[in-house]
C-alpha cells in the first residue's frame, strides 16, 4: 500500500480526504502544522484518527515562520499589491516543504492537500513541493473527488462516521495564523457591502472602544525587531504583544479587491495588526539611513518580492538572490521607532539611529543653516539642460 502525507487541518474537506485517499488505496498519514491557527488540536487528531488516518504528525512552526518568512518579507518590504501583508501567503511554503520533509521520514511517495481548484494556495502547495521533490506524486482531493457541494461532504462524512462538528454554521472562510487572519465568502462575495462586524476576528468591537492614544517604541536591528519599549523580546513573543495592542485599536485592517493568480479577482478582508506597526516603523526607520537611489530602487524590489511569495515561487532562485541584496540593504537599518497608535492608525512620530542621514544643520532653516544656497542656481541649471529650449 502507497503511503500518503495529507496536509491535515482538522476541517471537513481535509477530514473527508482522509477517508476518500484512503478508499483510493492510500496509507494516509495527517500531517498538521502549527503556524497560530489558534484550533484545538486534540480534537483535530482525534478526528483523523477516527476518520482513517493511520499516523498523525504534528509540526510547530511558529517561531520559523517568523525568524525565516516574516522577517524576510519584513525586511524586504513585501505588501502584494500595496496593502496585503501576505500572512496567508507566506504560511504556505513553509507548510508544504515541512510536508516534503514529513514525506521523506515517512518514506512516503506522495502528498495531498486540501485546497479548492480556484484559490492562490493549490499553486503554492503544488510548486513548492515540486521545487523539493519532483518524484512525489501529487492528489488534490477536493479539485478531483466527486463531490459537488459542502451538503454533499457532510452526507458523506456522516455515512462513514467521521466526526465533524455539521452544526456550526460560519459562512465566511476564515485562515489565521501568528501574522494575521483572512477572511472570504458569506456576504463578502457582494464587493459593495460593507464587512459585517462578525466578519473580523481579532478587531472585532474595535470602534466602540474608547482608547486614550498610546506610544510604543520598537527595536530594529539590521531591519529585524528586536524590542518593543526598551525590553527585548523573542519575535513570537514581540508578534503577539504587538498584536494584542494593534486589535484594540483596530488597526491592520484590509477590505481590499485583489488579482489572484488564477486570473479572477476575490474580495478578502485581512486582519493584521502586529504586520501593520512593524511594516510602518521600519519603512521609517529606512527612511532615515538609507540614501535616496537605494531606498527608491528597493521599492521596485519590495513589489517583485510580494509578487514572488504571492504566486508561491519561494523555493526558486530568484527569491533567494533579491534576499542577497535585501540582507545587504539592511546592514544599517538598526535603531529605534516611536508609533503612535490611534483607533484604526499607528503613526511614526519619532526615529533614532546611530546610521542616521539626516543632518539638521542642513535641513534647517534656522541660524544653524550651514546650507550653501548659492550653489542652487547652478544645479538647478544643470539638471534643467537637457529640457531647455527643446519645444
């Protein structure tokens, strides 16, 4: 019998899978991953076990995925188109190759997963795996199975007695993990209605909190986070701080329209509080020690790099080039951010750094001016030349 590794979360596409790969002629083993999902997993193993799987393995990933995929994106500077923080996205490589790994102790030949025939995370399961490993065949049950609606799954799993909770009634698709939480489908399908509240999961109550401003500080070093008001902290630990804070006040929230990469648009709402202050200190604190031409080039780079983990191309070349070059730019970015955090904003108001370019005696326009304005007339008419008289 072929042994099978099926990325397990605990729900009832992949408690179904269980079964169907197993009628299929499969030994399947559920493999579960910890990124902060925040779901018990007792009841989800004892739930594989009941529906057939033979193993059960369970993998936290929580402190990788932020020292080697949150950092990374972090420093990079990567929002895919301009207001998505990736949390989701960047999850899913780091799944899929501890799944490569699980395969390989396992000595299995083949892997499944449980995504839809429509959605960005197929591609980043399938094209990581095959990044790793080409020989492991791939299943993607719920794209191939005979199933044609959720009514239809339940039945099935009631006939085969897989215990799945058939009460709850949530209509919306909800993915979370330590950086943040998606959310699809239900109302939000209708890209003019507004996100009902129950739609948010760590901001939920938000605005009708009354919150008195508050400062926090935040440690960098070489573009990582390293402290939050002077005490240093480990990343988890700082994450969830940070993340706790930011959902009081409502901030990180995303109602956004978005290309995936199967060729539609999906309307999704995010929800990433911690990611929002990082991503806005640091971009800060770039600001304040890098030099014009690298910070402007490396803001085409911080596209390319959302791009790369979007479309699941994390295991390729390219991406471990540009880290080359993001790890270089971040050599200076240490020093220390001040946000202000108001209902749904957090605001840079002040910035230090040992690498600091900013000189006041040349930006100032007091007495302390050591700014030769003279020599202006002469670079305004260099830099005007080649336009000049040229109608």
């Amino acid at each position: 019998m072929k042994k099978i590794v099926l990325a397990y979360s605990g729900g009832l596409d992949t408690s179904v899978a269980i079964k169907w790969l197993a009628d299929k002629g499969y030994e399947v083993i559920a493999y579960m991953a910890d990124v902060g999902q925040e779901k018990t997993t007792t009841a989800a193993i004892e739930r594989a076990k009941k529906a057939g799987a033979s193993k059960v393995v369970v993998k936290d990933l929580k402190k990788e995925f932020a020292t080697d995929y949150l950092w990374r994106a972090l420093k990079a500077g990567a929002i895919y188109e301009g207001r998505y923080l990736l949390a989701t996205a960047l999850s899913r490589p780091l799944i899929a190759a501890a799944q490569v790994a699980v395969a390989h102790a396992e000595k299995a030949t083949a892997v499944a997963h449980g995504c839809t025939g429509k959605g960005n995370d197929q591609v980043r399961f399938e094209v990581t795996i095959q990044a790793l490993d080409g020989a492991l065949e791939i299943l993607a049950p719920v794209r191939e199975w005979e199933f044609k609606s959720r009514e239809d799954e339940i039945q099935y799993a009631l006939q085969h007695k897989i215990p799945i909770d058939v009460t709850k009634k949530s209509p919306y698709s909800i993915d979370k993990n330590i950086w943040g939480v998606s959310c699809e489908a239900g109302v939000l399908e209708d890209p003019n209605v507004e996100p009902p509240e129950d739609s948010f999961q760590w901001t939920r109550g938000a605005e009708k909190k009354q919150l008195k401003e508050k400062i926090v500080s935040i440690g960098f070093k070489k573009g990582v986070p390293v402290s939050l008001d002077g005490k240093t902290l480990e990343p988890l630990k700082l994450i969830e701080r940070l993340n706790t804070l930011g959902a009081q006040y409502g901030i990180g929230r995303v109602d956004m329209i978005e290309n995936r990469l199967v060729g539609i648009k999906s309307r999704e709402t995010y929800e990433a509080p911690a990611g929002q202050i990082l991503f806005q200190a640091h971009q800060d604190l770039e600001a304040l020690v890098l030099d014009r031409e690298l910070l402007h080039y490396k803001e085409g780079i911080a596209h390319k790099y959302a791009e790369l983990v979007y479309y699941g191309l994390w295991f390729t070349p390219l991406r471990k080039a540009l880290d080359a070059f993001i790890d270089q730019t971040q050599t200076r970015v240490t020093g220390c951010v001040r946000m202000k955090l108001r209902k749904y904003s957090a605001q840079p108001v002040g910035r230090t750094s040992p690498y600091s370019l900013y000189n006041e005696s040349l930006a100032t326009y007091s007495a302390k001016d050591k700014f030769d304005q003279r020599l202006a007339k002469g670079f305004i008419d260099l830099w005007a030349l080649p336009y000049k008289n040229k109608r």
